[in-house]
C-alpha cells in the first residue's frame, strides 16, 4: 500500500509535486505567449531544483509552506480553466444519457440493431438473475406496473 488515496494522506514529496503543478497553472494563466512562459517555467523549474536534496525536514516543510504563501499572494484574479474541467465553459455540457432510456426506444429503431438487443436483453436477465441470488427475489409490493 505505496499509495492511499483514499484517506487524502500525501506525503511531502506529493505536496511538493502538486505545489509545483499549481504553480506552473498560475504561470500559465499570466503569460499568454509560450516563449515567455517557457522562460519563466524554467526559472520556478531552478528554485524548485535547488532545493530538491534537501534532507531536513523541518527546513524543507518550512520550504513548503514559504511556497505556499507565495503561491497564494500572487495568483491569479481570473485562472485558466480546462473547458470540459470543473469551472471550465464547458463542463458537463455534453450530458450521456442512462442506460434506460434504450428501453424507450420504438421497435422501429430496435430493428436497425437485432443482434444488439437479443444480447441486451440476455445481460438484462443475467443481471437479473445475478441480482436476486446475491440479495433475493424482489417485493411484489415495491414493483409498478
């Protein structure tokens, strides 16, 4: 078990790496020419470098936290965004339908895809029986019809 990410325990190395990717994104956000964000990239590359064998620990959480503090005063007011990533223009925009909603199809279009429905409803019923032999058959009640 190298790597929990369940419990959000990171270990400094990773604090380190994300506190370097932010940085890189902050960067991004103010240097719209690539030349000029190649170099200033470069320059955050050397600081983080430097310090990179460090063996103290408690000068290299102090380290840490300095960046963090620099990092937090000079972010950006608006920061670029992925488009399809959380906050971006276009999160979510492309909603996948549920798997039910197959079920409504009209028998019209059921015939363009014979093959696929024969095997849908075989996964149906082997899902079916799967279901009721791990957790039993269901209420009579709790069904609509």
């Amino acid at each position: 078990m190298a790597n929990i990410p369940l419990l959000g325990i990171k270990s400094h190395s990773q604090k380190v790496c994300s506190l370097y990717k932010r940085a890189l994104r902050n960067l991004e956000a103010y240097y719209d020419r690539r030349n000029v964000y190649r170099y200033q990239a470069v320059l955050l590359r050397e600081r983080f470098d430097s310090h990179a064998k460090e063996t103290d620990m408690r000068k290299a959480v102090k380290l840490l936290e300095a960046g963090e503090q620099e990092l937090f005063s000079v972010i950006h007011p608006i920061p670029r965004n992925f488009a399809t990533s959380q906050g971006g223009v276009a999160h979510e925009r492309v909603v996948t339908p549920p798997d039910w909603v197959i079920d409504y199809w009209h028998p019209l279009e059921k015939a363009h895809y014979p093959e696929y429905f024969k095997r849908r409803e075989q996964r149906k019923k082997e899902f079916i029986a799967m279901w009721e032999k791990e957790y039993g058959p269901a209420d009579k009640k709790d069904e609509k019809h």
